[in-house]
C-alpha cells in the first residue's frame, strides 16, 4: 500500500504558478488524473491552449516538484490539450468550422499588423493549433503576398462556397486571391462590409481552432461589421511605442470595449532598433509606451518586437520568420505571444451553444 496521497501529490503541484496561466495547475483544473502505483506517480494534464514547444519544460518543473515528496520514487507528468470554444459577443452565430475567432487590429496603419497576424497564425500553428487567418483588409489585403501565395485562386466545387488556401500549414482566405494585386478595390461601405461576410461565412474552414482576423486599420465600417455579425472571442491591439501610434491604439481598445469583444493585451513593434553594422541599440520610436497602455488599461504585454529587416525582408518575400526561421529569437517571441494569448483566452468563459439541442415544432 502507497503512504503517498492525491492530495500530497496535488499539494506539491501547487508550489508552481504557471506563468501564461498566472496560476497552478491544480487552480486553473488541469489536472485530468493522478496515477500512484507505490512510490511511482504519474500525473495527466490537460491544457487549454496550445504550447507544444513549453510542455518539456512544465513537465520537467512539475515532476521536480513531485519527486520531492516524501515516498515518491519517480514521477512522469504527461501534458495533453484541449482547445474549446469560448463565449463571443451575445447574439452572433457561431460560424461553421471555427472554434475560436481572435481579431488584431491596431487603430493606426503602419505599426506591423499584418506581419504580427500572420506570425502569430503560424506561431499557434508550431504550438499544435490547427489554425486560420482571414484577411479582412479589403482595400490593401497583404496576407497573399506574405503567405507566399500571391497568384494563387480559391477553388469554389459548389460554386458558392471557397475552398481556403492552405500554406505552412495554416488555412487563409482574402480577397487578394479573387482580384490582381495592382486591383483597386472602389467601393462603398455596405459592399466592404457584404464582402467581408462573404469571406468569413462561405469559406469552408476545417475544424479550425483559432482563427486569426487581420482587421484593417482604423475604427470604421469593417470593425463594425466584425463586432456586430462576427463572433469575436478575443482581440489584440497592435502598437509601437510611438505616441502618435499609441493614441490610435487607444481608440482601438475602446472599440472592442464598447461592442463587448475582450482584449487580451497588447503586442509592441519595433520597440527597439539594433544596428546591424555596430550592434548599437536605440529605441527609435520610444520606450515603453506598450507597456503604459497595458498598465493605463489593465491588460497584458503580451510581447515586445525589436525593428528588424530580417523581419520585413522575410515576410515581403512570402516567407513569414516564423515559418522559416522557427528557431530564431523572432520566432521564440512570436511563440510566447501565442501561448500568453491563448491561454488568456483559455481562462475566459467556454462557449456551450453548440451543444445545446435544436428544438423543432412540429405539426402532427
């Protein structure tokens, strides 16, 4: 007979905050199953969010702590993921194939959006998400180009419904696929805002757990649309530390305040440049006016990107960091962006509605 418990074994887990969570396993409900078989202890955990590249490292932390009670010989902690739904604007309807809807928008054009959207995509597409990104920018789509997919046309086998375009393996649709680069989009408000439901709702994605929004800069008819027709779980508002920039930003975050759409944090560009000839560091737009608005605003820094060409070069090529150069120190920032983000997400209310039964009248 074992003299070690659950609860020793819980206790001990207890002793470890985990850092995207902000809080233990044991607290945020974890942990699925502990195993005692003498002094040997096997602990099962389910995440809510994505983290494939982190799971050696919360492993290795949790079985030190578990080793180190009194009886336990060896312990074995095997993490799991459960990616789920979660709750978006009252009243939207929940569109076919996508658990999950995360928005970025910045308020301002220019600061890197797009190039964080599509980072961001591939970043949670490495953690072990199956992932999308719709280009909602339909004036200026840029996702074709930076997804390497600039000539590329969406099969439609119905004729109505598009099939999604699929690169590195993340699923993307824009309406830069249906028209020529050098196309102007001349249209009004209403045909912008027809068009962008279009994309979202007759797209046929593939059981995605995120998808990922690059919203066009600015407050108007498009983020209006998403907030009242789109169900949005979540949002990150895109800056540097420029103060021109950050009012925008500020306006951004208002936004999704006033539609009821949560923001979960904020991504600072170009916060600082390193001269590539010198090794010189200089924060040419500022210095910590990400962080100020997340302190003013009370949500999360969810990562800081230095003004690098590599970044630029590589995205205007087609060939995003993150898919490219996986093992850089870009990636790795671009990584824990998604695992802070999903795992803010993962802490808000789960989304029931699908499976609530459908109640039919019916005349006998």
């Amino acid at each position: 007979m074992s003299d070690v418990s659950r609860s020793q074994v819980e206790t001990a887990l207890k002793g470890y905050v985990e850092p995207y969570m902000g809080k233990d396993v044991v607290s945020a409900k974890c942990v699925k199953e502990v195993e005692i078989d003498g002094d040997k202890v096997k602990v099962t955990l389910s995440l809510g969010f994505p983290a494939a590249g982190y799971h050696a490292e919360l492993a290795a932390k949790l079985k030190e702590l578990v080793e180190a009670v009194a009886g336990v010989a060896s312990a074995e902690i095997a993490i799991t993921t459960n990616i789920v739904s979660h709750a978006a604007q009252k009243g939207v309807n929940h569109i076919k194939g996508v658990k999950n809807i995360i928005a970025v928008a910045s308020g301002k054009g220019g600061v890197g959006k797009s190039t964080t959207s599509v980072n961001l995509a591939l970043a949670l597409a490495a953690e072990g998400a199956t992932v999308g990104i719709l280009d909602a920018d339909i004036y200026g789509p840029s996702q074709p180009r930076m997804l390497g997919l600039s000539n590329k046309k969406p099969d439609s086998p119905d004729g109505t419904r598009l099939e999604p375009i699929v690169n590195y393996g993340i699923q993307s649709m824009s309406i830069g696929y249906l028209i020529g680069e050098d196309t102007p989009m001349i249209w009004r408000g209403p045909m912008v805002t027809q068009a962008l439901e279009q994309l979202l709702n007759d797209t046929n994605w593939r059981e995605v757990d995120y998808l990922v929004i690059d919203l066009p800069p600015g407050t108007g008819d498009t983020q209006l649309t998403l907030a009242q027709k789109v169900p949005v779980s979540g949002s990150i508002i895109v800056t540097t530390p420029q103060d021109i920039a950050l009012l925008d930003a500020r306006k951004a975050y208002k936004m999704f305040e006033k539609v009821s759409v949560p923001v979960l944090g904020v991504v600072e560009n170009m916060s600082t440049h390193i001269c590539s000839q010198c090794g010189h560091e200089e924060q040419i737009f500022g210095e910590g006016g990400g962080q100020k608005m997340a302190d003013d605003y009370g949500i999360n820094l969810l990562g800081s990107l230095p003004l690098d060409i590599s970044i630029r070069v590589e995205t205007d090529a087609g060939k995003p960091t993150v898919a490219v150069d996986p093992e850089s120190r870009i990636s790795q920032i671009y990584r824990d962006i998604s695992r802070k983000t999903t795992a803010k997400l993962a802490m808000q209310a789960k989304d029931y509605s699908a499976k609530f039964p459908k109640i039919v009248i019916a005349n006998d």
